[in-house]
C-alpha cells in the first residue's frame, strides 16, 4: 500500500527462501502471488523512467562504466552491453540492487561483424562468453549460451526515449523472448521438485516473470494438499 515494492519484493523473496529450506509448500503457494505482484510493480516503475537500449560498446578498447551508467540513468530501463562480455550489465544491475533503484538492465554483449555489430542479449549471468577477438564472428555466434537473442545494432532503438506504451510494449518482448523458452521446459517437468527449480530459473532469467510465478504458486498447492493426504494416511 506504500508503493515500496522493492522492499516488499526483498522481505517476500527472503521469505520465500525460508520456505524453500522447510519444505513449506502451503506457505510457498501463498507467498508467489503477492512476490509476482511486487515484481510487477517494480518492473512498471522501471518502465515510466527513461530507456535507453542502445549503451554499446564502441570497440576493445571501450570499457563501459557501470557507474557512470546508473549515474546517468538511475530510473528506468537499460540495454548495456560490453565488448564480448555482459559484466557491465551485471555490474550495472548490481549497483541498482545496492542503491535500491527502479532501474533494471538487459544482460548483453557486442561482437564485431561484417558492416556493424551483433548484440547478443544472454539469459543468465553465469554466461561463459569467448574473446570476440579470438575467433570469426561465425564461431562466436554459434558458441552462445542457449536461448540467447541476436540482433543487429540497427535493430536496437537510438538514443534515450522517456518511458511511455510503446517503449514498454518493446521491452516487454524481450523479456517475453528471453523467459518463453525457460517457460516451456520448467512446464515439461513431470517431477513436482524439479519444476520448482526450473521456474525458478525462468524467473532468474525475467525476473517479473508472471507465468512463472503463478505457475509456482499452483506447484507449491498441489505439494501441500499431497503432503496433508500423506499425513491423513
């Protein structure tokens, strides 16, 4: 009701970990929904700020700066994308973390390409990524993390826009393309457990994730009801 939803989102997200460790699934299936509508706040507030999917590395020799970047934007929706590596992002989604920002920031990287750049939007953050340098952009591109999005510097959108409809509507389907695939595997578990972790991991990869989370929520009811017929037994 105070609009904080970032710190509604950590005490949801700590209480969601102490369920985990218990095995607590009625807790666990009451938890997600109240977590999903927390992550959806944040990522709406994310969304009314300023956008900015063009932050690219011009070169080798162009090292971003994650704390300029949140400087300069520090409300809003970012694509930072360093040369051959993501750790600018992940730095950049760190420092929002710690300052408690409404920013939040895609996971990419820029390889060299005939006429331009790729930029290359990975899922996770533990992306093992190869020095662009070290091999023809043909081998580079076939050897990315699985489920990564590949797109021409072109195809990105140039300069800051204030956050409005058709901003979030685009970065809506990034994120949509980034988590389908999460989605779609955590759904083919047929262990209960199992696809716990995998939704888990879709929201690792979209954080706001509403599928995920609701999708979670039944999981964790179908163990409860289980766990209390065993116990009736």
């Amino acid at each position: 009701m105070r609009m904080e939803y970032l710190e509604a989102e950590a005490t949801l997200a700590a209480a969601e970990q102490q369920a985990l460790a218990a095995r607590d699934w009625d807790a666990l299936s009451r938890l997600y929904m109240p977590l999903q509508e927390a992550r959806r706040q944040r990522r709406q507030k994310c969304g009314e700020g300023i956008v900015c999917l063009d932050l690219l590395a011009e070169g080798p020799d162009d090292h971003l700066d994650a704390r300029h970047v949140i400087e300069h934007y520090p409300h809003g929706q970012l694509l930072v994308a360093g040369w051959g590596s993501i750790e600018p992002a992940i730095k950049a989604r760190e420092l929002a973390a710690k300052h408690g920002l409404y920013v939040e920031t895609y996971l990419a990287a820029v390889y060299p390409l005939a006429g331009g750049r790729a930029v290359v939007i990975m899922p996770l953050s533990d992306a093992r990524l190869h020095d662009p340098t070290s091999q023809s952009p043909k081998q580079l591109l076939s050897g990315l993390p699985a489920h990564s999005i590949v797109m021409h510097e072109t195809d990105l959108p140039r300069g800051p826009q204030k956050g409005s409809y058709q901003t979030f509507a685009r970065t809506m389907a990034l994120w949509e393309r980034l988590h389908t695939p999460f989605l779609t595997e955590a759904d083919a578990q047929p262990d209960p457990i199992a696809r716990i972790q995998a939704y888990r991991t879709t929201i690792r990869v979209d954080y706001a994730c509403e599928l995920a989370h609701q999708k979670l929520s039944d999981v964790g009811r179908e163990l409860g009801r289980g766990a209390i017929l065993n116990t009736r037994c």
